[in-house]
C-alpha cells in the first residue's frame, strides 16, 4: 500500500494504489507509524496512484497538518495528470507544494 524509503533526512512515502476509500485506513496505519518521531519531513510520492477520491484528499490534507503541527514539512510528487486535476480543481494543489518527481520534492526541502 505505502513503501517507506529516506533520501538523507527526508521520508518518502510511495502510495502504491488508487488513494480512494477502501485504501486509506491501512495507509493511516503507515502514517502513524512515522509520525512518531520528531519534526518529520515527509514527501508524498503519488507515481503509482491512478485516482484519488474524497476521503483520499482528506487523508493528504490531514498528513499535511500533523506534519506542520509537529514542527515538520510536507510536500506531494509525481501526481497524474488526472490527480493532479482533482488536487487543483479541489483546491489542494493551491495549499501544498507539488513536484515533478520525488528527488525533486526531497531536494526542495534544503532550500
């Protein structure tokens, strides 16, 4: 479901399927599990998802503000064209940071 991976001080998560419904309860589960420590500073690597509904961009806009609150960072990478719509026409994309690609995302984090 989320593949966990580090690039030097940055974690990234890789969603490996469509962040709808049935799928976000074992992502929280992940999620929770990172969070734990520190001031995270966490990149949403969305390559692989093919859609995200509703409760999908709750779960994106609730993983933004637990990072935020505890002192960290949070940016979004590879969406689809047709996530990347949703994160727009929904006003998502306006509220995080989104980049080509991971390393990118991660990379930012230093600036």
């Amino acid at each position: 479901m989320i593949r966990h991976t580090k690039q030097g001080a940055v974690d990234i998560l890789s969603v490996e399927d469509s962040m709808i419904y049935l799928h976000i309860d074992k992502m929280q589960i992940a999620v929770d599990q990172l969070l734990k420590a520190g001031q995270p500073r966490v990149v949403l690597n969305m390559k692989d998802v093919a859609l995200c509904d509703s409760r999908g961009l709750e779960f994106i806009l609730d993983l933004r503000d637990r990072c935020v609150k505890c002192g960290g960072m949070f940016k979004l990478a590879a969406a689809s064209h047709l996530c990347l719509d949703i994160l727009q026409i929904t006003g998502v994309l306006d509220q995080i940071e989104h980049y080509e690609n991971s390393v990118q995302a991660a990379g930012s984090f230093a600036l």
